[in-house]
C-alpha cells in the first residue's frame, strides 16, 4: 500500500481493480458487423419492414422474426442526437472532450452511439453531417471506427 | 471446433468486400472497476505493524476478544477497540481447502492449501496458504508459524507474510478452535 494521498491524516491507500474479463461469442450478425468494421464497411441489416437498421440486430424490433439480410451502409452520416462529454473519464477512446451522439449512416434508418471528434460543443449540432475515421489496425471491435468527424462547413 | 450459437444464416451477398476469412466469433470485453481502497483507521494501523513485522490485533473491551485484522470496533458490543494487541508469531490451522485451480497474480502453483490460521490469542482467523508441506497432509488443529517476505521487501501489506509453514508441536483439539473461524 502507498503513502496516503486520500482523506484522513495517516491513512494508506493502494488502487484496487477488480476486472471481469468476459470473452462473448458474437453470434453471426453481429460476427459479421464486426467483420465488416474489421475490413472497413459498415453494415446493417434489413427488418421486415424495409427498414434497415444500423448497428444491426439479430432479431426485429417490432416482430421478434430473426433478420438474416446484412446490406452495406455508408461511413458518413448525420447527427441525430449528442451530448458533449467536457469532463472525460479514463478508459474512454477518445483522452479529449468530445461529442457521444447518435449517428445515423447513409442508406440506414437507425442511429448508433458512438463519439464525434468536435472541436467544441460549438461545432455540434443535430442534422450535422459526419463521417467515419477509421483506426489505424482495426480487430473487429466498435473501436474500429475510431471517431466520427464533423464534415465541410459544420467543423 | 464445435458451433458456438444455433441461429439462422445470414445472407451477406449484398457487401461487396467482405473477406470470408476468419470472421469475429468471439470478443474480449473486460468490465473493469478501479477503486482507490482506503482501509480505515484501525487496517492502517495493522498494516503499518506488518511493515515491522508485527501483528497487531485489537481487543474488544466487553468481551477481552482479540480481532485480527482489526476493523476498528468491535462485532459484539459496537464500541471501538481501544486496545492494541500483538500478537505471536504462532498459531494453528483452524481449517483448510486444497485449490485445484489457480487464480490471482501471487497465488501458489496448484494444488496447494488455503488455510484459515487462528493466531495464539486471537479469536478469528485469518488468511493463508500452507507451504513447506505436501498439501494433502495439512489437517485441523496443525500448528504453524509465518513465511515473512525478506526485511527489504516489508511493506505496508499482508502479502508480507508469504505463507504458513509447520511448527514442531502437538496439534491442538480441533473442538477448541470451534467458533473462531
């Protein structure tokens, strides 16, 4: 244990992280989401109803049928909700402020969560168009897409 | 491998580009909590006296109970442990389990024992596993000494106390380490 660097005059205190290290199957559509991130295409899936959502689900939101169709979307997009993150915790993927919004892909009918690399909430606004900055070495994790970007004027 | 999930084939014709090698069956998501433990007046206390090689228990002033690690108060009465406690170096196994499969960064090779040693004088045990002996041969009621970590290596922790080994003396009664685990 270490000096003290809490509250209290005298008392220890030592860091302690208690990890879950979870290891899931992925299950095949979202196998193949993550294949795609992996290889840099987007997809989704096609509901019963046309509609196609993105991130893809295993089963439709509204019939409970399984969905088995993947289509590409596109990797620019718009923002439909956000909210700026000023204070930034660790273990987050961006280590500066930045937007967490929801953004709806080109050619999808759903939104998915992920980070807007803005310059400041000034810069962010729904209806924003955006696109995908793709990580350097990409795994087949969400991670891949590394941020999104504020496009042309809006930055 | 045998098939991990039992769901309908998905149709992926419509992406052009999409490598059919090795595609994500699984994923490593880690849930991970970091905490800053801060142990408390009385801990500190005990922790500090392991760092000199000491171990220090409180007294509950009802009950004359010596409660190692101290947590400050005591269980029966309430009231703060006023009185600091050292204790020997000795004690005896007041019960065991063998671990079969391994866990944690400081734990021994498998299988060994993890005992539950009550301290002379103290009315609860604590924590450790039993070495310096085959670890089907540990039993209820063996006396033991600690393992300390070498002078240099103290520190303000219980991993000072490496392990327990056997002492050369009788085994003590089994029904008098009853209600002290």
């Amino acid at each position: 244990m270490g000096e003290p660097s809490g509250p209290g005059d005298g008392l220890l205190s030592a860091p302690l992280v208690i990890e879950y290290p979870f290891n899931r199957t992925t299950g095949p559509v979202i196998g193949a989401f993550l294949t795609g991130l992996r290889d840099g295409i987007v997809t989704g899936i096609t509901g019963e109803d046309g509609r196609i959502i993105c991130p893809p689900v295993e089963y439709d939101p509204t019939s409970g049928a399984p969905l088995t169709t993947m289509v590409p979307v596109g990797s620019e997009g718009e923002i439909v909700s956000w909210s700026w993150v000023g204070a930034v915790r660790d273990g987050q993927i961006l280590d500066h402020p930045h937007a967490l919004a929801l953004v709806r892909l080109d050619g999808a009918d759903t939104a998915m969560l992920h980070v807007v690399d803005a310059p400041s909430a000034d810069a962010v606004r729904t209806g924003a168009r955006v696109r995908i900055r793709w990580a350097e070495e990409r795994s087949g994790s969400i991670t891949d897409i590394a941020a999104f970007e504020l496009i042309g004027a809006d930055a | 491998m045998s098939e991990l999930w039992t769901q309908p084939a998905i149709d992926t014709s419509a992406i052009d580009g999409l490598t059919d090698a090795e595609t994500i069956k699984r994923v490593r998501i880690p849930a991970s909590i970091s905490y800053n433990y801060i142990p408390g007046l009385a801990p500190t206390r005990f922790l500090r006296g392991l760092a000199e090689k000491k171990i220090l228990g409180e007294r509950c002033q009802t009950t004359g109970d010596v409660y190692v690690p101290p947590r400050g108060v005591s269980p029966i009465d309430g009231l703060p442990t006023v009185e600091q406690v050292e204790l020997p170096h000795k004690g005896t196994v007041a019960s065991f389990c063998v671990v079969h499969i391994g866990f944690g960064v400081n734990a021994p090779p498998t299988p060994f024992c993890s005992a539950l040693v009550l301290l002379d004088g103290a009315a609860v045990s604590v924590y450790g596993p039993v070495q310096e002996v085959p670890y089907d041969q540990v039993r209820i009621g063996m006396r033991v000494e600690p393992v300390w970590a070498d002078d240099d290596a103290l520190t303000t922790s219980f991993e000072n106390i490496k392990w327990w080994r056997p002492i050369d003396e009788p085994d003590v009664d089994a029904e008098s380490l009853k209600g002290h685990m």
